[in-house]
C-alpha cells in the first residue's frame, strides 16, 4: 500500500484554517480556546487601543498574529499556548471595537517572516528614539531584523522623559519577593554596564555591608511587579541617590526590541503604510500570507529545474527527476511541460507553512511547480523516488487530462503508475475521504482503493487502454459499471 506521506492534492489544494489557541484567561482561572483572528483583535484592545494611525492598527495586527504563532505552545508544560498577560500579550476580550476588528480582517493571516519561518515580532510602547539589540535582552536571539536602530518618529512628538525615586525599603522588599540578591542596608545602585543603545544592562547595589550585581532587566521587573509597572519604565536611565531615596531618570517605555508604537503611530499619522512601517521596524522581514524570505537558489536539470536552499545536498534530485521524467514518457506517452521545476524546503516547518499541509503529506503540486519535504526526511521514510515520480505523473497529465476525469481516476492513475506495488479490493473511494487533509488513515484507505481500482482496469482492459482514458475521459460502459458499483461504507 502506498504511503499517505507520498500523496498530494493537485489542483486541489487549499489552505488550511488557522489554528485555534489554547488562551488562559488569568482573571477567570480558564482556558479558552480562541481562533486566532479573535485573538489578534482581542490583542489590539489590550495593547494597542490607544492608536490614532489605521495604518499602525493593521501593522500592530501583522506582528501580534506572527508572534501568536511564533510563541504558540509558550505554556505547553501548563496545558495551554499563551497568557493573556504581558507576558505573553496583553488581551481584552471585553474592549474590542468594529475599528479593531477591521485591522484584523484587512490584514487576515497576513504575519512577517524570515528565511521561511515566522519572525520574531516584539514590541514596546515607547523606545525613547532608539530600539534596542534583541540580542541585549534575549541572549539566544540575534535576529538581523532586530537591531538597534535610531527611531526618528518615536522622537516627532516631544520627549518621553520620567522620573521615579523609590523607597529604598520598598525597593528591598521588592527584590527579595523576586528573589534576587541584594545588600541588606542598601544605599546606592550604580550602572557598571550599559548595551549599544545605551540602556542600563547590569547594576551593582551597594551597602555598608556588601554589594550584589544584578541585571537591570530583572531589577526593573522585580519593581514592576511589586512596585507597579509605572516606577521603572525603561532600562534607558540614570541613577542617583538623593535624601535618602533611589532616584530614576529616563526615557521610554519598555524593553525598546522591535516596533515602537509610538513611533509606529507617528509613522501612520504621517500617511506610512502598514507594510512601511514593518520594514521599518523589521528591515529584512518579509510580510506575507505564507512562508516568505528563504533565499531559493536554482538549479537547471534536462526536463526541470530544482529550487534549493542547500544545493550541494539536493543537486541529487535533477538527476533522478530528469530519470524518472524518462521513464514515465515512455511508458505512458505524456510529455513534462516546459517550466516543471521542483521546490525542496530546508526544513518540515517551512513546508508546512508554505504549502498548509500537513506533515504525512510529503509533497504538495500545482500547475508546474512541484514542493517538496525535505530530501533527508523523504529518504529516511524511503519514498523520495516514489514521491518524485508521483508529483511529475501529477504534472505530466495536467496538461492533457479530460476534463470530465473523475478524482478518485486521476489519483488511481497516478499511484498505478508511480511505482509503487497495488494492493486492496478494487472500489470506489469517497470523493471527500480523497480531499481532505486532516485524517491520515482516511486518506491512505481512499488512495489505496483507487489505485486498486485502476489496477483493475488495467488487468480487464490494458495498461495502454487505461492511459489513453486520461486524455479521452472514462467511456460509458466504464462510468456506468462504476456508478453502479456499491459505495463503499463510511469509515
């Protein structure tokens, strides 16, 4: 039987649906499960409902639907993907508005990526006229698109200075809730490092008895969370002691990495587009429906060309292709069409995304173009050849085929002629159990019953006969006897 890994839906294909998220809703004790449109407007009412900009509304609405996406499973290990906290993203499903809801269906499943996969899309409220190196806040990224920058918009509409000075008891209890070390008569905090932007990255606190080094990311959210979130606005300040007391001056709002709303609402004011102002925040992000920005090289073969990211491991496939393109001619007559080339992704994650297929679908056709799993993972399942023969019968037979040809004909032919053995009773298969793509065993049955349909044919009429019905159509006698036949019972 052939493997449901090899099987594609040519001229069929759709994509699929957006995932529902696992949400826990904090104040409630709950999980919900939210389709992810809901959840990008329910995004826009907790973090963005205060944009005057439409523009910025729908780039706010690109970059909270990728980073759902990017982060989903974030919670896994408690049963959910992600919060409705800041931690996560902010939501208010009570405040979503019809303007709110707009963004989201303008930019419906639209989300940025990178070398095919979805970017990493943070933002803050206020960078204070220069977003931060993701790579000063999170070690492990360092995205190209994520560099510091200078915002000249988040500087167009005066300054955001603020000013805290906190109780040195307060500041105390505050690390210790946190527990983070401090000296326990603390009477100065020093910053002894600062990133590329300028922001605070490591402070000292000091004592007459001791001193502790801290990150200043982890002491700004330690007072955050004990003190309110409107103490320490920003890693981007000074610090002194004055009367006692630990005063804070700065700038900005946030960690600084990625988009800026103040500034992106500047730009939106200013009559910038959504798509400007993600390529302004994320130079080197692709916005797109599927997966964008891999960097395709392409190789000519004699019958097909091979889009590739990894040339000197794929090459491999032009060969056996441009084999397997010959011997399927002979045999069946059909011709490969100018323009065939073959698309093998790097990795199972940009497949998916690109095609929106799932993983047991090892390849996806339509018209010409051929996409492919990965060779590594076609190999080790054993079914690169059979795979490879399938998708070119697919696109051999698009340009000739009848009209009238029933699906479960076309794909019977195709698994007859790929190679692999037949096996099954000879029936009909439901047309939806062939269509749908999301029950594996649903789907190895029904193209296991067509290709033992055609099997059959060719024993009671000839292989050359059965081929020739491809261009011809299905002759009466045969169309009659089959809807004559007994549908098979639901599965």
């Amino acid at each position: 039987m052939k493997l449901v890994a090899a099987i594609c839906f040519f001229a069929l294909a759709t994509r699929a649906a957006p995932p529902d998220l696992k949400v826990e809703i904090t104040s409630k004790h709950q999980i919900r499960n939210l389709p992810l449109e809901q959840y990008v407007t329910a995004v826009l009412a907790g973090e963005a409902s205060e944009f005057r900009s439409s523009e910025a509304l729908k780039a706010m609405a690109v970059i909270a639907r990728t980073y759902a996406i990017r982060m989903r499973g974030r919670h896994s290990a408690e049963g959910f993907d992600l919060c409705d906290t800041t931690h996560c993203q902010h939501l208010d499903l009570t405040a979503v508005t019809p303007r709110l809801e707009d963004s989201a269906r303008q930019t419906e499943g639209e989300m940025l990526w990178y070398q095919g996969k979805p970017a990493f899309t943070p933002y803050s409220k206020n960078c204070g006229g220069q977003t931060e190196d993701a790579a000063a806040v999170w070690q492990d990224e360092s995205a190209p698109y994520l560099r510091s920058h200078e915002d000249v918009w988040c500087r167009r509409d005066g300054n955001s200075h603020w000013r805290w000075d906190g109780n040195v008891a307060g500041i105390l209890k505050a690390m210790q809730t946190s527990l983070l070390a401090a000296p326990r008569d603390l009477n100065q905090i020093s910053i002894v490092r600062r990133t590329a932007s300028g922001r605070a990255s490591e402070l000292v606190l000091s004592g007459p008895a001791g001193s502790a080094r801290i990150a200043a990311s982890s002491f700004r959210f330690a007072v955050g969370r004990d003190l309110g979130w409107n103490t320490i606005r920003s890693d981007n300040y000074v610090v002194h002691s004055e009367g006692g007391r630990i005063v804070f001056e700065g700038s900005g709002s946030g960690h600084g990495v990625g988009l800026c709303q103040k500034g992106a609402d500047q730009m939106g004011n200013a009559g910038k587009t959504y798509r400007e102002i993600l390529a302004y925040y994320f130079p080197g992000a692709v916005i797109g429906l599927n997966a964008q920005g891999i960097h395709w090289q392409r190789l000519a073969g004699e019958s097909v060309a091979l889009l590739t990211t990894q040339p000197e491991q794929d090459r491999t496939i032009l060969a056996a292709a441009d084999k397997a393109a010959h011997a399927l001619a002979a045999r069946t007559g059909w011709r490969i069409p100018a323009g065939t080339d073959i698309r093998v992704y790097p990795d199972l994650d940009s497949f998916r995304d690109a095609t929106a297929e799932p993983g047991w679908v090892a390849a996806h056709t339509r018209g010409t173009h051929i996409q492919l799993q990965p060779v590594r993972v076609l190999r080790s399942r054993g079914i690169l050849e059979s795979t490879l023969a399938h998708e070119l019968l697919h696109v051999m037979m698009g340009p000739i085929a009848s009209p009238s040809l029933p699906l479960w004909f076309r794909e019977g032919v195709v698994d007859f002629l790929d190679g692999e053995p037949v096996t099954g009773k000879p029936e009909i298969p439901l047309e939806n159990d062939l269509r749908q793509t999301t029950d594996a065993g649903r789907a190895r049955r029904a193209y296991a019953d067509a290709e033992a349909l055609v099997a059959s044919l060719a024993r009671t009429y000839g292989e050359t006969v059965v081929i020739g019905w491809v261009a011809r159509g299905l002759p009466p006698e045969v169309t009659k006897a089959r809807s004559n036949q007994p549908m098979p019972k639901s599965r």
